[in-house]
C-alpha cells in the first residue's frame, strides 16, 4: 500500500478490525519510511449491476441516485440520513441478491417504494408520485386513500 504521505510502497499492518455489517475489514498502517499512520478499507469488490431504464438504455447502478431519490422524498421529513442510508444498503443488497448482472428501473422503484410505505406516509406518496406519474390530484387522493385503508387493517 503506497504511502499517502510520502509514497513509499511499505508499511505493516498495525491493527485490523471487522465492520459490524462484516462487509468490510478496517487496517490501520504504519509507513516504514516516514512512520504516519493511515487507514485502509478493504471490501469484496462488487460486480457491476446494470440498470435497464423504461426505455431499455442501459446504465450503472448507482446507489447515490437511489439515496437522493429517496432524500427529495423525506425533505422536511422526521426521517434521518441514517435511516435513508440503512434503506439504501437493503435495497442493494436485496438487488445483488436477486439480480445477477441486469435490474428494471421498475424493479428498484418498487423497492424503494416498498421501503418508503414503511418509513413515512408522506415521503412515500411524494416518491410514489414521481415513479407513477401521477397525472393530476385524483391520482394523488387514490393513494392517500389506498394508505388510509392499509393502516386500518383494510388492504385491497
């Protein structure tokens, strides 16, 4: 590992530790040049997913894309960027797990708003209606209604 101080290629490994998730090992290092300390992250690298959009272009998965969707939908929420982190990572690794290489737009949406439903009413009708397309405000009320009758135990 090249040094980020003074660049020399050799250092020891002072201290490792797991994340909680297991996903990644943390390393601390010593340069045996200059003798800094840096930290390393090391995770297994992932194989691309390609997304395929409504109008079959075809593009790399980003997930900073799903987090801004989803923060636009909470702003102004009682919703904390902990909590729309930890539904990006469900939602990337539920795609990883049942995706092997190509995912809809459709696919990723329904997640999202699967999540959403969960987390707060509003921001998932704000998601719902930009991923639906809601036309006019009776779309809007049918979804509201739609919730209304969930939380009272009514689903369709």
């Amino acid at each position: 590992m090249k040094c980020p101080y003074c660049g020399f290629l050799e250092d020891r490994v002072i201290d490792s530790r797991e994340s909680e998730d297991g996903l990644q090992i943390r390393r601390r290092r010593e340069c045996l040049r200059c003798q800094k300390r840096f930290t390393t992250y090391e995770e297994i690298e992932k194989s691309p997913l390609i997304v395929v959009k409504k109008d079959g272009r075809r593009e790399k998965f980003m997930r900073d894309k799903i987090f801004n969707g989803i923060q636009k939908a909470c702003e102004k929420r009682p919703v904390s960027t902990e909590q729309i982190s930890l539904i990006v990572d469900e939602i990337e690794q539920q795609l990883r797990q049942n995706f092997e290489k190509e995912v809809s737009s459709k696919d990723i949406g329904a997640l999202v708003i699967e999540k959403l439903r969960n987390l707060d009413q509003v921001a998932y009708v704000r998601f719902a209606s930009v991923y639906r397309q809601f036309k006019d405000v009776s779309e809007f009320q049918k979804e509201v209604e739609k919730i209304r009758r969930i939380s009272n135990g009514k689903a369709d």
